[in-house]
C-alpha cells in the first residue's frame, strides 16, 4: 500500500468559462511537507480548497489515506473531520475565547470531554507561548498570535492532513517570523502539510518538495535546493525572477 496520505489523480476545476485546475496529478506523502508556489490564479487555493471539500471537482480523484473523497456520496463533514485548514486571514470566532476556539472542534465534532479538550488546548498554547492568552478574546491578540492560534485549533484534533492557505500574507512583515517558527515545529513534529505561500525563503527552508503550479497545472517540482537554486523549466525561472535574490 501506498504511503500516501493524499493523492490527486487527474483533478480538473473550472469556475464558469476558465479552467483554473487543468488535470493535477500529486501524491503527499505521510509526514511530508509540500509547498504550493505560483503566481495569483494559478490555482493554488483552489487545490487547497477541493482537498477539504469546499470546492467539487469536476473530474478525476481526490483520495485522503487511500479513499476516494471526491466521490459525490462522501459526508464532506466527516471527511473535513479529518483535515486541518488555516486560511490567509484567522477565522477565529470573536465571541469566544482563544481556548474555546482551539477546542470547539474537539468538543462539538469528535465529541471529546471538555476537560479533556481543554487540557490539549492549554497544553498546546503553552507550547506555543499563548498560555496567558487563554482566556483571551481574539481581538486582544496581535496578528501573529491570532494566526498562530487559528494554526493550534487546525491540530488541536490531531488531523490527518493540514492545509495552509498562504497564512502569513494578511500579517505585517514583524509578526510573519513568529507563524514561521510555529509552522517548522509542526514539521519538526511529523506532520503532514500542504501549503500555499508566497514565502520562497521559507518554502525553501520548510519545504521537503515546492510545487510550481503555473495556468492550473504543476510546471515542476522538485526538491528545494533543486528547484530554487536550478529550475528545469523556462516557466520556473521566469517566475522565481521576480524575487529579488533567486534565479536570475
């Protein structure tokens, strides 16, 4: 058996006239981190937003741990049950704590005691220095600390898979190192995560494999080293240009 956490087999995506996913095939292995790199439309949010069900594909397969989600009779509920997802801007409800954002997933979805969900969340906030900042309302937090809080309650159920969907783009640039750090201990700790950033120094930092999605579909991919510092395709180049100090 494959030891694949998530493949996708052909995948195709079209929003009225464009085709903004044109044929995707990608395997992410268990524990493995995978960068999604590209220009804006590329389709990387996209992808990220078929693989938790928010976007229905309109061809090919969407397998999670070998079963096929994407097939319309799949509860999107439960198959969300099993995959973390932290968007671009935090998504923390306003009217609850910081504790109880991190554990209402736990506590609603996988039904675990609150007692039991609390002592997870404060454990994990304390790891990641907000245990003073429990019983907090989310807008008493800095941006950092909100994301970085949305990024606890994504694994606060141990999932499957976690999704990052450009995280650290709505942040002032001091407070993007402190989502960093907390994203290389996630992959310190094995976890298994597909992102999509804009970040090429840290994807080339965190990354085990960056995939240059370019007009909806992967132009290449590859190891970092590899692919920052010698890009195969003319398409990888020309975008990797733009960044000051990478492929000139």
């Amino acid at each position: 058996m494959t030891a694949s956490v998530l493949q996708l087999i052909g995948v195709r995506k079209r929003f009225v006239d464009t085709e903004v996913l044109r044929g995707i095939d990608l395997a992410v292995d268990r524990h493995e981190v995978v960068a999604l790199i590209g220009s804006s439309g590329s389709g990387k949010s996209t992808l990220l937003r078929t693989v938790n069900l928010l976007e229905r594909i309109d061809d090919g397969q969407i397998l999670l741990g070998g079963e096929d989600i994407s097939d319309p009779r799949v509860d999107a509920d439960r198959v969300r049950a099993r995959v973390g997802v932290v968007f671009q801007h935090y998504n923390l409800f306003p009217h609850l704590s910081v504790l109880d954002n991190v554990t209402l997933a736990s506590r609603r979805v996988h039904r675990i005691p609150r007692a039991q969900a609390e002592e997870t969340g404060r454990r994990l906030l304390n790891d990641i220095g907000l245990g003073d900042k429990a019983k907090e309302f989310p807008d008493r937090l800095s941006g950092g600390q909100q994301q970085r809080a949305a990024i606890v309650r994504a694994i606060a159920t141990n999932p499957e898979l976690l999704l990052l969907d450009e995280v650290t783009s709505a942040l002032d640039p001091e407070l993007v190192g402190e989502v960093l750090e907390l994203v290389q201990q996630l992959k310190a700790s094995g976890t298994t995560i597909v992102m999509a950033t804009h970040e090429m120094a840290f994807a080339r930092d965190v990354a085990d494999r960056v995939v240059f999605l370019d007009g909806g579909v992967i132009a290449e991919q590859g190891p970092p080293e590899q692919l920052f510092e010698d890009p195969r395709e003319p398409r990888t180049r020309a975008f990797l240009s733009r960044f000051s100090g990478w492929v000139s």
